[in-house]
C-alpha cells in the first residue's frame, strides 16, 4: 500500500511541478517566451526540423559521455541531459502559451495567467495519456520544443505574413516630388 502512494504522490506533484515551471519561465522570459511562442504559431514545421537537428547534435555527445567507463564523464553527459531538457521547456512554454492564446480565441474571458495555466495543464495531460500521448504528442512537442527554444534564443523571427485579401488595392507607386 505505502508503493502506491508513493506512486501516487510522486505522479501528483510531476502534475503540479509541470505547469507551475513552464509557468515560471513565463513569468521570468516574458520576451523570450512570446519569441517561442510565436515560432510555434507561424511556422511549426520549420521548429520541428531545427528542433530534431538540435536534438541530434545533442544525443551524439551524450551517448558517448554516457558510454565512457570515465565516472566525470558520465556526470557530464548526465549533466547535458539535464540542461538540454531545461532548454527545451522555454520552447515548452511558448507551446503552451500558444494553446493558452487559443484558449481565449474560444470567446472565453480568462486572463493572460490563467489561460497560460491551462495551456500548460493541458500540453501536460495530453502529454500523459497512455501510448498514444507518450508517442504522438510527448516526443514531436519535445522535438518542437527544441526548435522553438532555438528559434527564440537566436532571435530568429519568422517573416511577416503577406497580406492575401484581394478586396484592398496596395498603393505600390513612389510619391512624386511637387
């Protein structure tokens, strides 16, 4: 009995400790969030492709670290997973602060905290469903996470978007000097 509260307990404060630090690096990076953010939201694609190079620029180093029977060796490659996953949760936070901004597109009246709260609630819980979370949600918002993370730290924003609407006519002519 004292295994499965444990368990319990253990699973319950993962479920509280997610959101609240995605909720703290919000809070601490506004700028660097809302850069992530903004990744997800205009071009996904492009920081799931970035985000799987960083990843496998990462993973060489830390399997070889990992492999060394060198005990320093293997805290460092310990070490680089550690930060390579806490450089992956501010890409997590623009995730979730972009499920947040959609939330309050629904026509609800939640306020910027809470509609983040429950972007990161739910990135987490639908990261937490059996199998088909784990493998289809959990490791391409990881790889994406990377990206986005990439994208906002080197500052690289996407291009603006072309204005499409065929209703309003661009005045493309050069002023005359009178």
């Amino acid at each position: 009995m004292a295994d499965i509260s444990a368990i319990f307990f253990i699973l319950l404060i993962l479920g509280v400790a997610f959101p609240a630090m995605l909720t703290a690096w919000w809070l601490l990076f506004p700028n660097l969030i809302k850069r992530a953010q903004t990744r997800v939201e205009r071009s996904l694609a492009a920081s799931f492709w970035l985000g799987l190079a960083f990843l496998f620029a990462l993973l060489v180093p830390i399997f070889i670290l990992m492999a060394l029977p060198i005990g320093p060796a293997k805290t460092l490659g310990w070490l680089l997973l550690g930060a390579s996953l806490a450089f992956s949760s501010i890409g997590s936070a623009g995730i979730a602060a972009h499920l947040g901004e959609r939330m309050k597109q629904t026509g609800n009246s939640y306020s910027h905290l809470s509609a983040f709260i429950r972007g990161a609630v739910v990135l987490e819980l639908a990261a937490f469903f059996p199998l088909i979370g784990w493998l289809f949600v959990w490791i391409p918002l990881l790889v994406t996470s990377f990206g986005a993370t990439g994208f906002a730290l080197l500052n690289w924003m996407p291009r603006g978007r072309v204005n499409t609407d065929t209703n309003t006519q661009v005045n493309t002519l050069k002023p005359e000097n009178v």
